[in-house]
C-alpha cells in the first residue's frame, strides 16, 4: 500500500512542478497529492491501530493481574 502512496505522490509532485504559478502548484499538491494520500493511508491503517490497542490493551490486563497476583503473594507472607 505504501508503494501505491509514494508512487502518487511522486505524479502529483510533478503535476505541480508543471503548474503555473507557485501557489497554483502549492494547492495542486495538497488537494490532489496530500490529502487524499494522508485520508487513504488513515482509512486503510484503521485495523492495524484497533489490533495495536487491543494488543496494548491486553497487555496492560496481563501486567496488572501480575501486579495483584504479586500483592497478594506478599500479604500471605506476612
């Protein structure tokens, strides 16, 4: 997917490097090349970051069950 997004990129650099004016190649960049590039790549990146959350939210469980399994190891050695 990232080689489909650069490969973009590079043609709507060029097609603003052809433009104009500095400011025409400026908005031809950002409304053809960034925005679109940075909405798809947030959309198709939706499932990695609800795995990784879900990941680092089963982590955090795990670590805090150790840590109140620990405590009470503890409190019977006393």
């Amino acid at each position: 997917m990232y080689i489909i997004a650069i490969g973009w990129l590079y043609v709507t650099v060029l097609m603003a490097l052809t433009e104009s004016s500095v400011v025409a190649g400026i908005l031809s960049l950002s409304f053809y090349g960034l925005l679109p590039t940075a909405l798809l790549l947030w959309i198709f990146g939706g499932p990695t970051r609800r795995r990784r959350a879900a990941r680092m939210a089963s982590k955090a469980s795990d670590t805090s069950s150790q840590t109140s399994a620990g405590v009470d190891d503890h409190s019977q050695d006393r």
